[in-house]
C-alpha cells in the first residue's frame, strides 16, 4: 500500500513540474524584423485565450492534488514511522530481557556479540514487518548454545589439561621411584626386567582416560618384587655361606636362607630399601678386658660369641658384633707365678722335780727408859732338786716358680728336655680355669685382665675399638 502511495506522488510531482515549466515566461527575444503579417481574426484570439485558462485550471488543479498527496504521503509517512519506531521499542525491550545486563551470558563475547547484532539488526530495518521478523528468543538461544558449547569444551581442554598434568605427575613419580634401583648395579638381565616394567607402567598412565584411573596406577608390587630380586642377587654372589645384614646401623650376620627368609617376608619395597648387604671377611682382633667382661675367662678357642656395648654409663647395652669366634685366651701375667710352701713339725718333753725347807725364828724385847726394844732372828734353809728332757722333729718345702720366666728360658733354648716343660705347660692356663669350675673355687681375680684374640668381621672392627671400655663378650649357649 505503502508502495502505491509512493508511486502515486511521484506522477503528481511530475505533473506539478510539468505545468510549472508550461507557465515559465518566455524569454524576451531581441524582435526581429518580419515582413507585415496580416491582421488575426477574433475567432483564433479566442480560442488562444481558451486554451491558456484551461491550461492554468489543470495547473491549479494538479497543484491542489499534489499539496493533498504530500500531505498524505506526510501523514501516512509519519503514521509508519510512529509504528516503526514503536516496533523497534518493543523489539528492543525483548532484547533487553534476553539479553540483561550483567547476567551470565552478558559477560562471554557470545552474549554481547548476538545482542549488538540484534540491535544493528532492529536499527536497520525499514519496515515494521522487518523489525517483527527479527527472533530475539531464537538469537539468545542460539548465543547460549554456543556459550554452553565453549563451556563443554572450555571443561574438556580443562580435563584434558589436568589429565594430562596427572600422568606428567604420575610418569615423574614413576621414575623417580625406579631411579634408585636402576642406580644399583644391576646384572643385564635384572636392569632389562626394571626398564621394562617402568615402561609397561608409564604406558598404562598415557593409555588411562581419566584421573583416577591414573592415580590407581601403583608401581609398589613391581619394586617390591624388583627390589627382591636384586637382594637375592646381591646375597647369592658373596662367596661365602653367611652374609652381613644392616639396617638403622645395626649389623647381624646371618646365613644365606635366613637373610633371603628375611627379605622375602617384608611386604614393602621401602622398607627393603632400608637393608644393606656385605660380604663377610673376618679378621683378628685382640682385646685385653678383665675377667668379669669375657664370660668369666670360661672360654675356649672356637666358641661362637657375641659381643655388647653401651656409649655411657647409664646407657643401655646393645648388640654390636654377633657372629664372632674365640681364637685365643692368655692368662693374666700373676696366673704364671707359683708359690707354695708345706711344713711339719714333732716334740715331745719330760720333767721331775723334788724340794726340802728348814725354817727357825727366835725373838728378844727390851724396854730400857720406857722404851721398847725387839731383836729377832730367822734362819730359813730350802733345799730343791729339778729334772727335765725334751725331743723334737720338724720336716719343711718351699716351691717358687715363674712360668713366664720359663717360658722365656725355653725360647732360649736354656731349659733341658723343653719339650716334656712345654707339654706340660701346654694346658696349664686352661687347667687352672676347669680346676676352678670343678672345684667351685676362684682362683684367679674377677678384674684380672685376659688378653682375647677374636676373629670378627672387618666392619665390625672400628665399633668394637671405639667402645672397649663398656664391651662385654657372651657366649653363645648351645
């Protein structure tokens, strides 16, 4: 409608210009001289002016009706530019209330970017049925579509991202938890099955699709079965029967089975970890302790013995060396001195004895003046006659000797028949210990210092020396 209104103005402007242009005056022509015309009739002048009024009236007319159409053309004009702009409006608040101001999709691009579309869209439209075409709600949708996708795939690159972050994680740990055992020295075949089973691990962590199926992944069971297998390699290459386990700085030696029975039973590889293998290589060492510190002097070469220690006086004692054997035992120096004596001794005595005793007495008193006056006299006579014999016997023996003294005449060669001497001194000191423990009486002092020659393990060595004033040596029973 709108469009006939349109075209109807313009073929009333292209009348209005064309009876304007027929009213335009002529311009004034310089006359020219023509020959004389003849006089017009009336009838001719007439119908000239005939014409020009008609002319005029069509102007007026279509003037007339070129003001009403524009005014109608203003009018309806203007009607559709109130409704248009009043579509807009109302388009416009729909956007609004999809697309509100601060809310969560009015924060991402794809909420602003489909509202300023919208509102470039409505701007532009030149009709109200344009501005009506416009689907807000399917604008918002399609924008929260694509926000909501983003998301997805914002959450899944964040997944991915923090999967595979788990698995560097996992892969790290891995292999830091196999570097220890690859650092050892592993025979070939052992260093292949350790390289392998890092690999089969690392490839299960690249082949898991989600983060807990890559924390499930435990490398535990392969280092424990792996961290066996180097210790019972370990244990079978020392050449001897017996190998020395350490753990916390406590050393044992124990034999090839028990040390693998040992191993065998820990069920964690970290704790495994914690144990060290050596070679048993023994050595002698001599110790010079009192009697009271090595088992009372009791000992014989080849006694298995074990030998405790403390660091201080109010410490308490703890197990240094086990394992070890008795090679030798030297008596204190006073065990070699000997001092005996015996004596006996008979007497036997008589005696006789005889007396005779003669007395007289005779007294005289004067009193010459009054004064008394006695004289007296007594004669005594003993005669005595005395008998006696004794006999007596005594028998004694004295024995000193010094069997380190002898010792050393007979490395001089200055004892006769020296081999009877060193036979017969050959058990002497261990003699003296079974005397006592067969009589059940101490001869020698409990602080009587012995010399002990031990065969231990080297490593044991600088222990023992360093704690020889609190070491004590026990026997093993059995």
């Amino acid at each position: 409608m709108s469009e006939d209104i349109e075209a109807k103005i313009r073929r009333l402007r292209e009348l209005g210009r064309a009876s304007a242009e027929s009213e335009t005056p002529q311009p004034i022509k310089t006359p020219v001289k023509k020959p004389p015309r003849r006089p017009r009739r009336i009838g001719s002048i007439r119908e000239k002016e005939r014409k020009k009024r008609i002319l005029i009236g069509a102007s007026i007319i279509i003037t007339v009706i070129l003001i009403i159409s524009i005014g109608a053309y203003v009018y309806l004009q203007s009607s559709a530019a109130n409704e248009l702009t009043k579509a807009k409006k109302e388009k416009l608040a729909e956007v609004n209330a999809y697309f509100k101001p601060g809310s969560e999709l009015m924060n991402t691009s794809f909420g602003k970017n489909a509202r300023d579309e919208l509102i470039k869209e409505i701007n532009s439209a030149q009709s109200v049925d344009q501005v009506k075409s416009i689907n807000v709600k399917a604008a918002y949708q399609k924008a929260w579509s694509q926000y909501q996708a983003y998301l997805q795939e914002q959450k899944r690159l964040e997944m991915e991202r923090q999967l595979n972050q788990t698995k560097k994680e996992k892969i790290d740990q891995i292999e830091a938890q196999f570097s220890p055992l690859l650092a050892m020295p592993l025979p070939d075949d052992l260093k292949k099955k350790v390289v392998d089973s890092m690999k089969n691990l690392e490839e299960q962590i690249m082949n898991a699709t989600s983060e807990d199926r890559v924390k499930s992944i435990n490398a535990d069971p392969y280092l424990l079965e792996l961290w066996r297998e180097y210790y019972y390699y370990l244990i079978d290459s020392i050449p001897t029967k017996n190998v020395i386990l350490e753990k916390d700085n406590v050393k044992r030696i124990v034999s090839k089975a028990d040390a693998k029975a040992l191993l065998g039973g820990i069920l964690d590889y970290r704790e495994l970890t914690q144990y060290h293998v050596y070679k048993v290589e023994y050595v002698d060492i001599a110790l010079v302790l009192p009697r009271s510190r090595i088992n009372g002097a009791f000992l014989t070469p080849g006694d298995e013995v074990v030998l405790f220690a403390k660091n201080a006086t109010d410490a308490p004692f703890r197990e240094i060396v086990n394992g070890g054997y008795v090679e030798l035992v030297l008596l204190p120096t006073q065990a070699g001195s000997i001092s005996v004596s015996e004596a006996q001794s008979q007497t036997s005595s008589s005696s006789t004895t005889s007396s005779n005793q003669y007395s007289e007495q005779h007294n005289t008193q004067y009193t010459p003046g009054g004064n008394s006056i006695t004289n007296g006299q007594a004669i005594s006579d003993t005669y005595g006659n005395s008998q006696t014999s004794s006999q007596s016997a005594s028998a004694s023996y004295s024995y000193n000797v010094n069997l380190a003294e002898i010792l050393k005449a007979i490395a001089a060669g200055k004892i006769q028949a020296s081999e009877d001497v060193k036979e017969q001194l050959r058990e002497y000191g261990w003699k003296i210990i079974d005397l006592e423990k067969e009589s059940g009486m101490l001869v020698l002092d409990p602080n009587a210092q012995f010399l002990v020659i031990l065969k231990v393990p080297s490593m044991f060595v600088p222990e023992v020396l360093s704690n020889q004033q609190y070491l004590y040596i026990a026997k093993v029973a059995g």
